[in-house]
C-alpha cells in the first residue's frame, strides 16, 4: 500500500511538473504497479484482460468524441452553430450575451465534449461578447455553468469508466441524474447573474 500510496504521488508530482507526455508517465507507472503488484506474468495477463473490458469501450468513446470533435471545428460547423445562436441575439440585447452564453452551456454542454466546447464555441461566443466590452472571463465562468450537465452527458469519458464499475446504464443513470441536473444548472445560472458573475447589465 505504502509503495503504490509513493509511486501515486511521484506520478502526480511529475504530471505537474511536466517531466514527460501524460501517456508516457501514466504507462510508465502502470507497468511498475503492475511488476510490483502482481509478480507472475500469467496473473498480470488475467489482470489486463479483466480490466480491458472496462477499458477499451472508453478509449473507443474518447477516439470517436476526437474524431467527431475535429470533424465539426475543423469544417467550420461548431463556428457556424455559435454564430447562427448569436444571430438570434439583437444589438440592443448584447449586453445579455453572458446570460445567453449560460443558458447555451446547458445542451452544448451535455451533447459536446470540452475540447470542442471550450476551443471551439466559447471563443467564438468571448469574441462576440468582446464587442459590446464584456470580459472575456464572464463568458468562461458562464460556460462552465454547462459542466453540470456534460459530467452526465455521453461525452464524458469519466462516466463511462464509473458506469462499467458499477454495471449501470447511461439511461437509466441520466433518467435520475437529469431531474437533479437541469434544475441545479438553471439555479446557478441565478446564482451567477445574482452575483453579478454572469452580467446583463
């Protein structure tokens, strides 16, 4: 326990550090717990097939997300989506642009995944609020109201590894989480405007 509590913490310390690429340092580890874990290569072989099962739906669902992500930024989708979203927003009601960037993080949020949400869509929507001379801050802490939803959206790679450990389905689980979700999202978009972490003045 003591030698993987130490080797958990040298991997953290050189993840921050930024000794090395994030998958050469977590394979590296990995093949150390493993030689010290489990000592006999016929044990390490069941281990790895017992765990693949997990595994390899996630890293399928994290390749797909890459590909489906770079498919919509790099043809232009995601820029025309915010775009076309803006539109429905009159000069006169540009200053709502933070509220507008909450409200919009709900679905995006749920349906999209962070890379293509926060690189593709928050920029767009910062430049625009830029315009009217809104902080590009307020439309990032607005955008991260949508996290609520995304940690139980299909693109969240986390919630698939937490579903194949406790043998649940994506449905029946977003069936619960949802009616607590989009209430609680909606209540901090409040929270945020109350604050004054959100403006629409």
């Amino acid at each position: 326990m003591w030698f993987d509590a130490g080797l958990t913490l040298l991997l953290m310390v050189l993840l921050i550090l930024e000794i090395a690429d994030l998958l050469v340092l977590f394979m590296v580890a990995f093949v150390i717990a493993l030689l010290v874990n489990v000592r006999a290569i016929a044990d390490q072989q069941d281990l790895i097939k017992r765990q693949a099962a997990s595994a390899v739906p996630v890293m399928i669902l994290v390749l797909a997300a890459g590909v489906f992500t770079g498919i919509m930024t790099d043809s232009g989708m995601i820029k025309a989506m915010a775009d076309a979203a803006l539109a429905v927003v009159p000069d006169s009601m540009g200053n709502l642009i933070p509220l507008f960037t909450a409200v919009l993080a709900l679905p995006l949020g749920f349906f999209r995944s962070n890379v293509g949400y926060w690189f593709g869509v928050v920029p767009v929507l910062a430049e625009s609020a830029a315009h009217y001379g809104i902080d590009a801050n307020q439309i990032a802490r607005a955008g991260a109201i949508g996290q609520i939803l995304h940690m139980m959206g299909p693109t969240s790679a986390p919630l698939w590894v937490l579903l194949g450990l406790v043998k649940a389905e994506l449905g029946d689980f977003q069936k619960h989480a949802l009616r607590w979700g989009v209430p609680v999202s909606l209540a901090d978009i409040a929270f945020a405007v109350l604050t004054g972490a959100a403006t629409v003045s």
